[in-house]
C-alpha cells in the first residue's frame, strides 16, 4: 500500500468523505460561535439593564479579581492603578447619582 498516493489514486468516496466531515465541523464550530454570541449578546444588555446594586456588584467582583492576579504575580504598580481607576469610578458613579 502506497503512502503518499495522489489525490488522482483515492477513491471518490473517500475524497467525499473527508470533504463532508471538513464541512460538517466547520459549521458545527460556526453554531458554537453563533450560540456563544447569542449568550454574551444577552449577558451584555442583561448588565446594562440591570439595578446599580447588580451592576456595582459585578464591578466589585470583576476589581477584586483583576486586583487578585495582579497581586498574585506581584504586579504592585498594576494594583496601584486599579485602584486609582476603582477611586476615580467610584466619583464618577457618585457625581452621576448626584445629578440623576
């Protein structure tokens, strides 16, 4: 049996096989893609809809865990400017109450 036989040698149904699968897993990876945005899309405006304690709590979660690795890999100027960041957001949801 010859290994590196040409294209012109394989059977049709084998060249078919191949193709068919090729197809049928690149759009079974297009669905995944499609769902997963699906998802993200709803999460997306379920978080700008949601109550200013939902949204503050995911921002707490989010700092703290951005703030973990940092400090986990001893990013100390990292965490330094995440809690600027936090600190200024932090006025900027402040001043926005005010007005509102």
């Amino acid at each position: 049996m010859e290994l590196g036989g040409s294209i012109e040698s394989t059977p049709t149904w084998a060249v078919a096989v191949v193709a068919t699968g090729v197809i049928l897993i690149s759009l079974g990876i297009e669905h995944v893609l499609h769902l997963l945005a699906h998802v993200c899309l709803h999460y997306i405006v379920f978080c700008a809809f949601a109550s200013p304690i939902i949204n503050s709590w995911l921002i707490e979660m989010w700092y703290y865990c951005v703030y973990q690795f940092f400090k986990k890999r001893k990013r100390r100027t990292l965490m330094q400017a995440l809690e600027d960041v936090k600190a200024g957001e932090y006025l900027t949801f402040s001043n926005h109450a005010l007005i509102s």
